[in-house]
C-alpha cells in the first residue's frame, strides 16, 4: 500500500498535453498530441471522475506496479517527468 503521501500533482495538464508519447494513451489523443478530455481553456480533465486507469497515478501504482517499486520510487520518477515536462 502507498503511504499516506499522495503524488503531489499540480494540475498543470502537460501530462494531458502529451498523451501521444505513450503508447498506453496514444488512444486518447485527439490529433495534437493532446487528450481529448483535456479542456484547453480550463486545463482540467472533463472526464476526472471517470478517467482511465492509467491517468489515476495511485490507482495505476497499485494495479501494475506495487510489486516492483515502493510508492517513494514511482513518485520520484513520475516527478523526474514532471520536470522534463515543464522544461520543454
């Protein structure tokens, strides 16, 4: 189980700006690269409650990968993205 730490998300939408990355959400990509659910003008999903699983982070940690990294590593690394997004 993860700790009582949650991903410390800032809601900025560049992960929903670069669905066309991964080949587990090319799917959502409306044609430029961006999901389509990501709202541009209020950069928040329109589907949030109902959102695949791979775009809730602890969902997705526990699901896939609980039994190959500690929630501290899958929060560093996913942060280590965060900023390689943020830096484009």
């Amino acid at each position: 189980m993860a700790s009582s730490e949650p991903f410390p998300c800032s809601a900025c939408g560049l992960c929903c700006q670069k669905v066309n990355l991964s080949e587990q959400t090319i799917y959502l990509d409306r044609g430029d690269g961006t999901c389509r659910h990501f709202d541009d003008s209020t950069r928040l999903c329109t589907i949030y409650e109902t959102r695949p699983l791979v775009c809730r982070v602890e969902d997705y940690y526990h699901h896939y990968l609980s039994e190959q990294m500690s929630w501290q590593d899958f929060i560093q690394i996913n942060i280590e993205v965060c900023k390689q997004f943020q830096s484009e």
